[in-house]
C-alpha cells in the first residue's frame, strides 16, 4: 500500500526548475538579496523594501560577538578537538539557548502580552508596562531581552531603533519596549536597557513574525561569525587546549573608517 502523500509549502523541485515560495530560484537570484531571500523563504512572500532593510540590518547586528559567548566556545572548543566544521558549527548552534540568544523569543512574548493588555485595558503604555514588570519582579522572573553582561547601552539597540524610525517600521511594540526599559530603571534603580535580543523582538513584533521563529533570526545571523571563528580555532591554535576567554587577546584591524 502507497503511503499517505505529505504536503509541503516551502520549495517546488522540478527537472530544470526550483520554485522557492512560487518564484523561480534562478530568477531571484542576481535580483534580491540575501536578507529578502531569507524573509520569503520563511514568511512566504517578498518583503518591501523597507522590511528586507531592517531584516538586512538585524541580521548584521548579531552576526558575532566575539570569543566570550557559550555558541562561540563551544563552536572553538568542538573544533581544537579535531572536528570538522560541520560538528562545530552545530555545537555552537546548540548552545543557543534561552540565556544566550534564545531571549528573543521570550522578549517577544513580553512585548506582545503588555501591547495586548493595554489593548485591553483603559492603562497607558507606561502605566501597563509597570504592572507588567512590578509582576515579573514579584515571581524573581528576570525580563527577557533587557540587560547586557557588557553593554551599558547596546549600540545594536541603538542602530536598530534609529533605522526602525527612518523606515517607520518602528510602532506599538518598540514603544511598549522602551516603556519597559524606563519601568524597569524605575522599579530596581538600576538601568537594564533594551540589549539587541529585546530590540530583534521588538521589530520582529512589528514585522508580524511568530515568536516561535524567532531564534531562527539570531542563529541565522551568528553563522557566519562561528565560520571564521571555526576557521580560525583550526588555522591559528595549537589542538586540544584548554580555552579560557579571559585569556584572549584581539590582534586584528584597529577600527577604520567605512
């Protein structure tokens, strides 16, 4: 007995002929970018030239953050042992997790459950993200997507919001996120500000993404820094040793101007 035929949406195979998403594979390529590919192959539909922008630059954002993030050791750590690229690249995507890049997913939820409260609600935008966030302080819950190990103020938050703004992608959500920050300042007297898991989250929010994708985005664009940094783990140290980030030392180019 033949088995049940499955569905599927994504991409068409044909002698000859790819169709990703209804349009011919060979067609797009030479006439959209990378960042429009992405969107379409994973929303459906081609974005506007505003959104492939701001997808563009949020992909840029996160593409590295050097040796000290979990992905990046444990990519360097997979690669001293002898492995090939494959392995460790995989070991560094699976150290993508809800403390390391996977806040985006939860930041969105946030973000999505004050808008919608505010919605229901005759509060205000800051009135709601201080009920909000007095109730996550309650349970000892931390606020995903706010707060940087190393940034007092993301630049990447910075940058995203600011190309945001231009595009006039940025609305309720990003709002409804820098009114969290300011609740947070004043609940707790210390500044956690939106770092550039809460700013993806936010214009994620705004683009109508899923908050089940939205880790894909951050995975998406680390890739390419774990090549180099696979690459560089093969090609520059000596294998099997003991890997210590506070060790490291950056030999590279000094800033120049683009």
């Amino acid at each position: 007995m033949r088995a049940e035929t499955w569905k599927t949406a994504v991409t068409k195979v044909e002698p000859n002929k790819l169709l990703l998403r209804g349009y011919r594979l060979d067609e797009l390529m030479g006439r959209i970018t990378f960042a429009q590919a992405v969107f379409l192959t994973i929303k459906g539909d081609l974005p506007t030239e505003k959104e492939a922008k701001m997808i563009d630059a949020m992909l840029v954002s996160s593409i590295d953050h050097g040796v000290t993030p979990p992905s990046c050791l444990a990519a360097r750590t997979i690669a001293s042992a002898g492995s090939p690229l494959n392995a460790a690249l995989a070991g560094g995507i699976l150290a993508i997790s809800k403390h390391h890049g996977g806040a985006i997913e939860d930041s969105m939820k946030a973000i999505r459950e004050a808008v919608q409260r505010k919605k229901d609600s005759s509060q205000g935008q800051e009135e709601t993200a201080e009920i909000l966030v007095k109730e996550y302080k309650e349970r000892n819950r931390r606020f995903p997507g706010f707060g940087h190990r190393i940034h007092t103020q993301d630049p990447r938050t910075t940058k995203l919001f600011q190309i945001a703004m231009e595009l006039g992608i940025a609305g309720e959500f990003v709002g409804m996120a820098q009114a969290i920050e300011k609740a947070i300042e004043q609940g707790s007297g210390k500044s956690q500000p939106i770092n550039v898991d809460g700013a993806i989250a936010a214009l994620l929010c705004e683009m109508g993404f899923p908050s089940e994708l939205a880790n894909a985005f951050f995975m998406l664009a680390r890739i390419p820094g774990l090549v180099a940094h696979v690459y560089e783990e093969q090609t520059r140290m000596k294998p099997m040793r003991h890997i210590n980030s506070k060790d490291h030392e950056y030999d590279g180019i000094e800033e120049r101007d683009l």
